[in-house]
C-alpha cells in the first residue's frame, strides 16, 4: 500500500511539472537542517520548547511541500477551465458566422495555449476517426466542470444536426452559464486574495510574538542551568 501512495505521489508530481526525486532531495535536506538546529539548541538550552518549536515548523514545511504538486494541479485544472471559455467564445464566433463544427473547433487551435491545442487537435482526430459522441466526452474528461461536459455534448449535437436556431440556443445557453460561473470565480479569487492581504500584517504579528517567546523561553533555559 505504502509503495502504491508513492507511486501516485510521484505520479502527481511529474504531471504538475515537478521532478519527484529532486522534491524528495529538498525535502529530507530541510528535514534534516532543522532536526540538526533542533538538537543543537536543545544541548544549549535543555529547553524542549525550542526544539518542539522547529519540529512543528518542519511538520507544517513537509505538508506544504507534499501538497505542492496537488495544488499546482488545482490551479492548472482551473486555468484550463477558463481557457477553455475563452477560446471556445472565438468558436461561438466562428458558429455565429456559419463555419461547420469541425472547421470552428480548427480555427480556435490558432488562439489556444499549447496543452489546449494538443487536446484540440486529439480531439479533431478522434473525430475523423469516430463520429459518435465520444471523442466530445474524452474532450471533457480533461475538466473538472460538468457543464463542460454538456457544453461539448450540445456541440455534438450541432455538428450532427447543424447550428440550427435550437443547437445553437442550447450551446449558448450551457456556454453562457459556464462563462458566467468562471466569471464569478475569478471574482471570488480576487475578493480573497485581498482579504488575505488585509490579513497578512496580523499574521506577521503574530510571528513576531512567537519568535519573542521562543527567544524568551531559551533565555530563561539558559538562565535556569545556570549557563
């Protein structure tokens, strides 16, 4: 079990763009400074606050480290998602001007990074080669969102039945309410990323007042041993 965890550990790394072993590396060298900075003030001080202190901030560095490569994921996965509304509203524009499904889904490789034209033209591929639904859903499977799903699948139904005022209505309506869901998660990002802001001088406080008590706790250590 412990062999498998690694494995999809490292697995999650490579595909965040992290090296696994060099992470590792990292990893066990800051471990290994900190219990090293630990044990030194302990046979300074013989105060167990102090090394119990690190301990806690090389547990916490560990968590972050570990989780790294999963939020890097996250936040991929997301930039991804709003690529996807915004290339896929120059596709509107193509539907809107009367270029077929195919032809639409080409032109919008021009505007894509490269992972989204990679699953474009996989996605044009796999076309040629199946005409059912199928290769829409594989498309979606790369995102998260649901609507993303049901936003290929009313494309599907326009390149079967052509962008008929119906298909067309239902892309749009699906496609218009993605777009506004992104929206107001970009909203909401940017409403937390200042109230961490706000945030930030409370948390350097109360930093600064550990590192007083951890200072203090030392002194007095050294004091009761008589050093």
């Amino acid at each position: 079990m412990e062999g498998k965890k690694k494995k999809g550990l490292a697995l999650e790394m490579e595909k965040a763009g992290l090296n696994p072993k060099k992470e590792m590396t990292l990893l066990i060298l800051i471990d290994a400074i900190l219990l090293i900075i630990a044990y030194w003030v302990y046979s300074k001080t013989h105060s167990i606050i102090a090394p119990i202190s690190i301990a806690l901030f090389m547990v916490a560095g560990d968590v972050m480290l570990l989780g790294r490569a999963k939020k890097i994921g996250e936040i991929d996965k997301e930039t991804l998602e709003i690529e996807f509304v915004h290339i896929f509203s120059y596709f509107k524009i193509f539907i809107t001007n009367g270029r077929p499904v195919y032809n639409a889904l080409e032109d919008c490789i021009r505007y894509s990074s490269p992972k989204m034209e990679r699953l474009i033209t996989s996605l044009l591929i796999e076309i040629d080669k199946d005409k059912s639904v199928k290769p829409y859903l594989r498309f979606a499977e790369s995102f998260k969102s649901l609507e993303i799903r049901q936003v290929m699948i009313s494309i599907y139904k326009m390149s079967v039945q052509g962008a008929t005022p119906l298909y067309f209505e239902q892309f749009d309506t699906i496609f218009g309410s993605l777009s506004a869901e992104k929206r107001k998660q970009e909203i909401d990002k940017s409403k937390t990323r200042l109230e961490s802001l706000n945030f930030l001088p409370l948390a350097d406080s109360a930093l600064t007042m550990g590192l007083i008590v951890v200072a203090i706790v030392t002194i007095m250590g050294r004091i009761g041993s008589g050093i």
